[in-house]
C-alpha cells in the first residue's frame, strides 16, 4: 500500500475502560490512543499476542462495544460518521447497509435453518427471497457444507460447520466494511482456502476489512498490512486503580503503567456474540 | 459510497411519563421515542414497572404526567384526515378514538392469550373478529384469511372451527398472535409473549415473531424479563428498576457492555445452560 487513499473508516486516539460495578466500580482499562486508518479494498490485520483484546477493537467497531474515548469514524462520499455515541436506530441501518461481521461462534436462533441464517442479512435489505436463496445455497456450496445440513438449524452442527454458516452469512450481503473475527480458527485447509478466496474476492469488490487471524498462512497472504496492538492494548498487567470519571477524558489518558490480570472476557459471566 | 439515511420517522413518543401506584411502585419520568420498524425490548424484574408502562403507552391507562404521542404516518389514521400525518396526544383525543385505534392501527399481546382470545368461540371468529372491526363483512374471506393466519402462526388450519379452549396453552398464544396480526397493525404491544411456555414452544414462538416482525415491518414494544428474548427480539432495549429506566441503547451494547451497575448485574446473573 504505497498510493496514498481515502481511508473508509479511522480510529483516533481510541481508549477503551471497562467499568466494574460488581468489584466496587474497578476501572479496566483495555486500550489507550489507538490510531489506525483503513481503506476500501485493502485488508488490516490486527497482530498481538491472543487474551490482548484484538476482537475488542472488532466489537467497537460493530457497535458492541462503547467507545470511551478518542474517534472512530467511517469515511462516506458525503462526508464523516462519528460512530460514538450514534442512536441505536442508525446502528440498524449501518449493521444491515455498511458493516459486516464474522463473529468467532454462531448465535444460534432455535429452530433456524443454515439456509435461512445465511439468507437473513439479504431479506433484512428486502431482497427477494428466491434470489437470497440462490446466494445462500451457492455460498454454502463454496464452503462445502454439505447439502443434507442446509434445512437444519445449526445448533448441532459441529464448530467448524457453524464457522462455516457464520462466514457465508457474514460474506452474503456484499458490506463495504468487513469485519473477520478468526474466520479461519476451526476449519481445514480445503475450506480456509476457500476463506481465502472470498476475501481476495471482497478485495477486489472494495471491501475494507479488519481482521484477527490467528493461522500464520493465512495471515500473510490476506494481509495488505499488519496493525500492532501492543503499544494500545493493555488486557495483561495490574488492575487500574478506581479514578474519579473525569480521568475517563482522553487528554488525561496518558497510558496507566499498569493493568489488568483479568481479561476483559471475566468481566460477565455470559460473554456472548452477536448475531447480527 | 454515501451515507445511508440512519433515521427512521417517529412512530410513538412516551414525554415524561409518570404513573405511580405508591412509593416506587408504578413508572416514572420515561422519554423515549419508538421509531418505525423498530423493536423496542423493555426488561427489568417483576414489579420494576415494565407492565404499567405497557399499558399507560398502549392507551389502557391514562399517565399521572407526561404525554404519549402516536404519529399517523402518511396513511392518516381511522377516524381523523386520511392523507395527513398527524400527531395524535394519545389522552387528549376521545375515547372512542383511542379505542378504535387499539382496534385498528394497534395490536396487544397478552402474555395470558385468554385475556386476548374468547375462549368459547372458534379460532376462526378468534380471528376475523378484528377484519369484521375493519368492516370486512365477506364470510369467505374472512374464513379464508383466518386459514391463512392459523398456517403461518402454524396451527393446522382444519381445526379452524376448534373453540380455543380446546387448545393447549402454546396453541392458544398462537393463536392470539393471529388475531393480533391480522388487521396488519403498525404497532404491536407484547407483554411476555412467551411468558409461561415451555422451552420448545417459545423457541418456536420467538422464530415466528422474527420472521413476522421482519415481513410485516412491524414496530413493536416488547416487555419481557427474559435478556435471553430480548436479545433475539429486540433491535434496542430499556432497562428498569424501581419505576425508571436505568439504561438504554442498542441490544448488544446493552447486554456485551453494560453500563449501569443494575444493568451489570442483571447480564451476570444469567444462567446460560
């Protein structure tokens, strides 16, 4: 990436605290003035060490997460979109239109074939349902989920099929922006090459994509460049000592010394994905 | 690429409400405003004031302060100037209008489908009871879309002369479903849908709501105290305690990062088997 583009989406000195009511209001401080830049067609992956808290970022991004401090902003044609603080009801529009998500494991919704999961963020945008079925069934074919599997709701299936319905449900709706939580973790390597098809795919379509790959292979031939996170993340040291919310602001900021035994995973007891 | 348009036209807004019983008891200073196609989870434990505020905002009881505003939409409204988006105060107009639009516009799901359903009369005059409201008199019809309403809240159609009495508790929430659903409401109100079923019937019931809500574009104001409904269900949430809403916001910001140490609390107190 030597040309100088347009980035679609930009973080800015992003910080990001955990606040722990259940421990007497302990502050977990997991990400201190995050700066990256990404644009359309190129892939960002995010290097460190695993526990650091790589899908942290991925979750900010989604609107998972709340942003503590610092910008996080998505480039349109039409000018900039602070993503913190937006109302819910433009999160819907941005998760259904603009941003894409592969969450490591799939919500699964009872009852709820393969097929359907995978052909939901299509009939969300109103497509037709025949044209969402055929995108579906080729996209399953691709991944080479076997056929007998497509009717049946995914909860029994095993990690690496429900990888496999979560990737082409995340690929299906085309989002400019893509985000890729180890998509590759449990799959073979027939099928991580076919991964790595989609995205040179999405690639070439234009598609901005953050991603977290823990398999070296695949690391280095999707990644256009790496983000170290190192510096930004702070899941592994001493707990931050309780400070008075004015010490929240970003100017204040200045990186603690210390933080956290706990991951930020400890934090409840039902750490959950998305489905959508 | 451009922007997409991130807001939707307002559909209802709760301004101040307040409607207390006792000390705590009831709902109290809620704002808020529900958007179209949007649904809009409200948790909280029992007697945190969730029900009361259901009912204040679906007409059944008038708030001691604060207003509900239901915007017409483009349509117009029954009883008021088709053609003209209007912004009714849901406690200044006449009972009968407000009435007519709880019949009409709006739906009600009770957690209890007998306060929903009559009981001794057949499924399908269950649920053309409120397309004859519409005026819709054609005998044909009405049966004809009360067969249609039984197979896609998947009851079997031939049991369509069954007085609901005959069903079983699934059955019959169902089949209130269908009632409620079939007049095409632009706003439904849910208390507990699956409050009181067994697990295998909810998950049924809840893949049904999905699909509809998402077919019919419904808005939807769902009371539940079960986070694991509401994350299915619901595109944002309000939590209560104590009559007040603690924390709003987006579902999965609610549950993935909770804020208030209520909201905290609630989320860790889960029990996923």
């Amino acid at each position: 990436m030597t040309a100088i583009r347009q980035p679609f989406l930009s973080a800015s000195a992003l910080d990001k605290t955990f606040v722990l009511h259940a421990q007497g209001g302990q502050q977990l401080a997991v990400m201190r003035g995050l700066e990256l830049s990404l644009a359309p067609g190129e892939c960002l992956v995010l290097a460190g060490r695993s526990g650091i808290g790589k899908s942290t970022l991925l979750k900010m991004v989604n609107g998972n997460y709340r942003v503590s401090g610092g910008r996080l902003t998505l480039h349109f044609d039409d000018g900039e979109l602070a993503l913190s603080d937006l109302p819910a009801q433009a999160w819907h529009v941005l998760r259904r239109d603009v941003i894409g998500y592969v969450s490591q494991f799939l919500r699964v919704v009872p009852r709820v074939s393969a097929r359907e999961v995978v052909m939901e963020p299509l009939l969300s945008r109103g497509i037709d349902t025949d044209e969402a079925r055929q995108r579906a069934e080729t996209l399953l074919a691709r991944l080479n989920l076997p056929r007998r599997l497509w009717d049946l709701a995914p909860g029994t299936f095993s990690g690496g099929e429900q990888q496999r319905v979560n990737i082409a449900r995340g690929f299906i709706a085309e989002h400019p922006l893509l985000l890729l939580d180890e998509p590759t973790a449990s799959l073979d390597a027939a099928n991580r090459e076919v991964v790595v098809q989609l995205i040179e795919e999405a690639k070439a379509r234009g598609t901005a994509m953050l991603g977290i790959f823990h398999d070296e292979d695949v690391r280095e031939r999707v990644a256009d460049r790496l983000l170290p996170l190192e510096g930004h993340m702070l899941g592994a040291g001493e707990p931050a000592p309780l400070t008075e919310p004015s010490a929240l602001t970003p100017a204040s900021c200045s990186a603690p010394a210390s933080c956290s035994a706990a991951t930020p995973s400890a934090r409840h007891s039902t750490p959950q994905e998305p489905l959508s | 690429m451009k922007c997409p348009q991130l807001t939707r036209p307002a559909l209802l807004e709760a301004r101040d409400i307040t409607r207390l019983y006792g000390r705590d008891q009831g709902c109290q200073d809620i704002d808020f405003t529900l958007h179209q196609g949007e649904v809009l989870g409200i948790v909280g434990e029992s007697g945190s004031g969730k029900s009361t505020l259901l009912r204040v905002l679906s007409g059944l009881e008038a708030p001691d302060r604060g207003r509900v505003v239901y915007h017409t939409g483009e349509a117009g409204s029954v009883g008021g100037n088709p053609g003209k988006d209007e912004a009714l105060d849901l406690y200044a107009i006449s009972e009968a209008r407000r009435r007519a639009l709880l019949r009409m516009e709006w739906g009600l799901v009770h957690q209890n489908p007998r306060d929903g359903l009559r009981l001794g009369v057949s499924a399908g005059a269950n649920v053309g009871e409120r397309l004859m409201a519409l005026g819709q008199r054609h005998y044909g019809d009405l049966r004809a879309a009360g067969q249609d309403w039984m197979g896609r809240v998947e009851l079997d159609p031939a049991r369509i002369d069954d007085a609901p009495r005959t069903f079983s508790g699934g059955m019959q929430q169902r089949l209130q479903i269908a009632r409620t659903l079939v007049t095409e409401p632009r706003l439904v109100f849910m208390d507990e849908p699956t409050g009181g079923l067994d697990v295998s019937v909810q998950a049924r019931l809840l893949d049904m709501l999905r699909t509809l809500t998402r077919e019919l574009g419904l808005s939807v104001v769902l009371v539940t105290h079960d986070l694991a409904v509401a994350r299915l269900l619901a595109h944002r949430l309000m939590v209560m305690r104590r009559g007040r809403v603690v924390e709003a916001g987006l579902t999965d910001q609610i549950l993935d990062d909770p804020q208030h140490d209520y909201t905290q609390l609630l989320v860790s107190s889960v029990l996923t088997p």
